[in-house]
C-alpha cells in the first residue's frame, strides 16, 4: 500500500491503473463509493472525475482536510479475475495556536503563569521568549512561569509553534503595576520677581497622581500666581512673579492606587548683584560661599585704597 502525504488545503490525486478488459471500476473510502465508473456516488462536491479510460481511473480530493485522512481502495474487475489497489493518504496540517493566555495585569511580586497550546500534524514544538524586556527569559514548554515577577519583566512575550509545514507566532502582553517612587527633588535659586519652577519625577505603573504642599498647606492650581503642570512622570509647579512670600520648603507627593512617595525642595532667594551693592557689606550678595568671596575681595581692594594714607602719619 503506498501513502500520498498532502498538505492541508491542498489537491491530492488517486491513479489507478487499468489494464485488460476492465468490466467495473470503482474508487471506495472506507466503505463508502466515492465513483464506480463514471457515476458519482459521493456527495461532497470537493471530490470530482478526472480521468477514466483503458489506461487509467483517477479522481481528485480538493481542499483535503483531516477528515480525509485515511485508506482509500481502487477495486478493479476485469474479463479474468477482480483486484484492488490501496493507497493512505497522510494529511499534514500548519501549526495553529488555539489556547492563548491573555494580556495580563498584575502587581509587582506576584508569581505569573503564560500558557499556549497549539494543533498541527506532525504535532508542533512550542517555545515562549520575551521580546521588549529585558533578560532572557525563554521556555521550550506549552508554559512560561515567572515567579515573583518584577516590574522589569513587564513588556511582550511571544509564543512559536512550528511543525514541518509551518510556524505560527503570538504575543501576550504583561503590565506590572508598582507604587510610586520619586527622583531627589533639586533646590531652585530664583530672583525676587522672576519666574521659578520646580519638577517632580515620578516613576509608577499605572502613572502617579501629583499633589504638592507648601509647609503643610495643599497649592491648588492658579493659587497665588502658581500653576501646575502634570503630563505622565512629571509634574511642575511654576511660580510667576515670586514673592518673598514664595520662598520656603515644598513637598511633592505622588500617589497610585499601590501607595505614594515624597521628595522635598527648597525655593530660596537669589539677589543679584549690582555696583551699588558691591561696597555694602556682607549684606549685599546672599548667594553661598561665592557671597562671602565677594564680600572679602571687595574688602582688601578697599584696604589698598587707604594703605597710602595710613603710611603718610
């Protein structure tokens, strides 16, 4: 008996050969005709006549699928004795992903399990490998466990099943929520009434909310010529116009759903200098040690200015 192997989709053809004085002919499936000569007993319009004469008996099977699969016999009578010929068709099919885990989210430290089954024929191999996250997590098993997964195996992992025939490719998607945390906030110098801004960065999935405080008490948006400012990871709190009333010590908090995280700044006051200011003293710039640099320079220019009257008595 020989095996035809065909691809899902495709034609198969079954030959027969004929020879002698054939009387009958017929193409059977198991136990069901398929064409005894040229009438059709099938009725499955896929399966149709091709060719029946002295040489040869062949029919087509198009669009063959798995229930195909299986022995098919030609039985031949002739004028001296009947025969039959058998044949087995092997349908081989692409690998297709039919149980998929869904795009997931969970929280930072919980333990993760991706699964992906497929069917084909020959029976495909699955593998799973993380394709935007870092590491190399991978697995040659219908399942992927990540224990204890960190915000750092967040991103896409792909499934590939392959088979002899072909390869096909899906994805999942893992978010993993985690509290906030925030960059060190940064003092900020700004002249009596100039423009000052200050920015909070925070870091948080799903993204923080933005509050900040002056002291204790909460700055609303528009308070006192302030605005803020919140687009994704950041937040801005722009003064227009400082105030002494302005300067002093501001908290950002920022706040989801898993907790929140606190950075502290300072808006101090930057007095420029001018040359009227030069010769007042330690007073006349406020601005660190480079002030008291100032301030000492200044005063040895002064005491060489009066050195020669002083050597005069």
């Amino acid at each position: 008996m020989d095996n035809i192997t065909v691809r899902q989709g495709e034609t198969v053809f079954l030959r027969c050969a004929q020879g002698d004085v054939v009387t009958h002919t017929a193409w059977l499936n198991r136990s069901s005709i398929l064409y005894a000569g040229e009438d059709k007993w099938s009725v499955d319009p896929r399966v149709s006549l091709v060719t029946l004469n002295q040489e040869e008996f062949t029919i087509k099977i198009e669009n063959v699928d798995m229930t195909d699969e299986g022995q098919y016999v030609c039985a031949v009578q002739t004028s001296r004795r009947p025969r039959t010929t058998s044949v087995h068709i092997l349908v081989q099919v692409p690998p297709k992903i039919i149980n998929l885990s869904r795009d997931i989210v969970v929280n930072e430290g919980a333990n993760v399990t991706l699964m992906c089954q497929a069917s084909g024929k020959p029976e495909p191999s699955i593998s799973w490998k993380v394709i935007s996250s870092s590491g190399d997590l991978a697995s040659d098993d219908e399942y992927l466990e990540i224990p204890s997964i960190s915000r750092q195996r967040a991103g896409t992992y792909e499934c590939t099943a392959v088979n002899d025939i072909d390869t096909d490719v899906q994805t999942v998607d893992i978010t993993v929520n985690y509290a906030p945390t925030v960059s060190e906030g940064r003092d900020v110098g700004v002249t009596l009434g100039q423009t000052g801004e200050l920015e909070c960065e925070a870091d948080a999935v799903p993204e923080a909310d933005f509050q900040w405080y002056k002291d204790d008490r909460r700055i609303l948006n528009g308070f006192d010529s302030m605005e803020i400012v919140s687009t994704g990871s950041l937040s801005r709190l722009t003064f227009f116009n400082v105030s002494d009333g302005d300067y002093g010590n501001y908290t950002c908090v920022a706040t989801n759903n898993l907790g929140s995280a606190t950075t502290n700044f300072l808006l101090y006051v930057v007095i420029e200098p001018t040359s009227s200011t030069l010769l007042q003293g330690p007073r006349a710039v406020q601005d660190g040690s480079g002030g008291a640099m100032g301030v000492h320079s200044h005063t040895c220019l002064l005491f060489l200015v009066i050195l020669p009257f002083l050597l005069r008595f």
